[in-house]
C-alpha cells in the first residue's frame, strides 16, 4: 500500500512547507474531515475548521514535517486505515533541526481516480 504510505508523507511535507492549499488537497474534498494534532486543542472537525487549525499550525515560527518509516494499513471497500510510525523533524526559523518519534493515524477514502485521500487524520508524538 505504497501509495496511502506516500500520502501520509504528501501530508508531512505539506506542513513542512506550510502550504495550507497543499495540505487541505489531502484531505476529500468535502466537509466531513477532521484533523487532530499532538497538543490540546488541536482538534478540528469541518473543512473551515480543519483550515483556521492548520493556518494557526503554519503561523508559528517552527515548521513541522515527518516521514513515515513503516505502516500498517487496513483496507475496506472504498476505504483504509492506517497506522504509521515516522520520523518527525521541527525546524526552527534560526535553522535548527530538532528530532522528534512520530505516529500518524487515520481514515482514509479512496476515490474514483483511484486516489486516496485522508478523511480523519491524528498525529501524535508517543512517549
């Protein structure tokens, strides 16, 4: 499933450069999605909600991204969810690189182009 695993890291680099039209383009593209990041209060549920957590996300001065490094995935028709294990990375605007275990879940939908996109996602940093 190279191809969901692709997308978890589409999302990764998506924050890292901050594109705010990059990351919501991961997401279906109507309202039901939801978005839950490590920290409280990050939590959104609705395409408008989703987009004003993830611009305050892409306003602080750290950028965040990862990489997954391995994956479980679980398929259903027309769907999957997935768990994977990545490498996280904050850089800081004076350029530092700090890194950090990282683990993305989530619920992903699969398209009629066969594309798949991300329904519910939730990151977390385990401890």
């Amino acid at each position: 499933m190279s191809d969901v695993v692709e997308l978890v890291d589409r999302l990764g680099q998506a924050f890292l450069a901050r594109d705010l039209e990059g990351a919501l383009a991961c997401f279906v593209p109507d309202d039901d999605i939801t978005y839950v990041g490590s920290e409280a209060g990050e939590c959104a549920t609705g395409r408008d909600a989703v987009r004003e957590l993830l611009a305050g996300l892409f306003a602080r001065p750290a950028a965040y991204t990862w990489q997954a490094t391995s994956a479980t995935v679980h398929t259903l028709p027309g769907g999957a969810f997935v768990i994977a294990e990545a490498d996280g990375a904050e850089h800081g605007p004076d350029g530092t690189v700090e890194p950090f275990p990282y683990r993305i879940t989530g619920l992903l939908s699969r398209r009629n182009s066969g594309a798949w996109l991300w329904r519910a996602v939730q990151g977390s940093e385990p401890t």
